[in-house]
C-alpha cells in the first residue's frame, strides 16, 4: 500500500480541522454588524441579570468557588451543551457533574421566573464572555429549548 496518499490525506484533514477551529475573536469578525450589535445589547443586559442572578455563587468572573459551584469561565460543560445550560438556568440541575475535570455535586435551584429573553440575554452573556464563544442565544432559541428539557436525567422540568 502506498502510504504517501495516506499521508497527503491526513495533512489536508488536520489543514481542514485547523481552519474550523477558530477562536472566539476571529469568528467575531465574520459577523455581519447588525449581529454584532444584538450580541452586544444582549450582553449587557445579560450582564447586570449575571450579578443579580448568578454572581453570588459562580462569582462576577465566572471562576465559581472552591470545589462548591463549578466555574462558567472556560467550563467545557458549558460550551459542551448550550441547551443543556438553558435548561439549567430555568429549572436547576442536580447530581454529580464533571466541569473541566473536577466533580461537583451540590444541587443549583433553577430560577423559574426569569422570562425567555433574560435568559436569552444571560446565555448570550456566559457564552460570549466567559466560554470565548460567539453564539447569540434568541429569546425563540430560548422557548424551544425549554420545550425538551425532560431529556436531560439531572434535569427536572416543573411545570
Ligand atoms: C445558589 C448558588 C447558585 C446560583 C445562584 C446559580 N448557580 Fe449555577 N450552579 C450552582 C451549582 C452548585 C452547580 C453544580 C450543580 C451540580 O453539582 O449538579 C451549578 C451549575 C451550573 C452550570 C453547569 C456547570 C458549569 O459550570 O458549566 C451552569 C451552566 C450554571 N450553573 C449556570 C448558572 C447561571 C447562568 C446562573 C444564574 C442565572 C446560576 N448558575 C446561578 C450554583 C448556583
């Protein structure tokens, strides 16, 4: 067998997988600017619900606190499942978890009367700020995901 073409194949799959892995800022400038001012005004927003809502326990800088509330900041967990994070603000989770290699078991209460659009705006804030993701999470976006949040075991939807 000729490994040469193997080779060739390889080098083009890692050349493809590096060009799709871009960074957080890079993806901001294929934005088109309305986008990039609705992103923007959600994360404001999201911002001050962050300190009211979140803050107290995953702190203003995401980091959490010691082995009791996992961090937003870089948590795989997080940017792993961006619906699994909106049906984690609505409706709490509990259980053990993994977040970027450490256990965490301690239940989070759900916050069940933010509406569709501060959660929006708060998911919007986690991801862009402290996952290094850009993704405008839509008030819709919001209301199909809370529709399928059954799916998920440490997940308990109260209707
Ligand atoms: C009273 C403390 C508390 C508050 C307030 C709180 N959380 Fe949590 N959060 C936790 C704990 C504890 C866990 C871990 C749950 C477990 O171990 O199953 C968690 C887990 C998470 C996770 C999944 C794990 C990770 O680190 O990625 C996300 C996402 C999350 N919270 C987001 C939020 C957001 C957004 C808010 C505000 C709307 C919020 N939390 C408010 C305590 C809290």
């Amino acid at each position: 067998m000729d490994y040469k073409y193997l080779l060739i194949f390889c080098i083009v799959l890692l050349l493809t997988g590096a060009c799709t892995f871009q960074s957080g800022d890079e993806r901001r400038k294929h934005l088109s600017s309305s986008e990039k001012i609705r992103i923007t005004q959600y994360v404001n927003n999201g911002r001050v619900l962050y300190e009211q809502h979140c803050s107290n326990c995953h702190q203003s800088d995401g980091r959490g606190l010691a082995r009791l509330y996992p961090p937003l900041k870089n948590s795989d967990y997080l940017r792993d499942d961006v619906h699994r994070a909106v049906c984690i603000i609505k409706y709490g989770i509990k259980g053990e978890i993994l977040v970027n290699g450490d256990v965490y078991n301690m239940p989070m209460e759900g916050i069940a009367d933010l509406k569709d659009l501060e959660i929006a705006e708060i998911a919007t804030y986690i991801l862009n700020v402290f996952a290094d993701t850009v993704a405008l999470v839509s008030a819709g976006d919001v209301r199909n995901y809370l529709q399928n949040c059954q799916s998920y075991d440490q997940i308990q939807v109260k209707k």
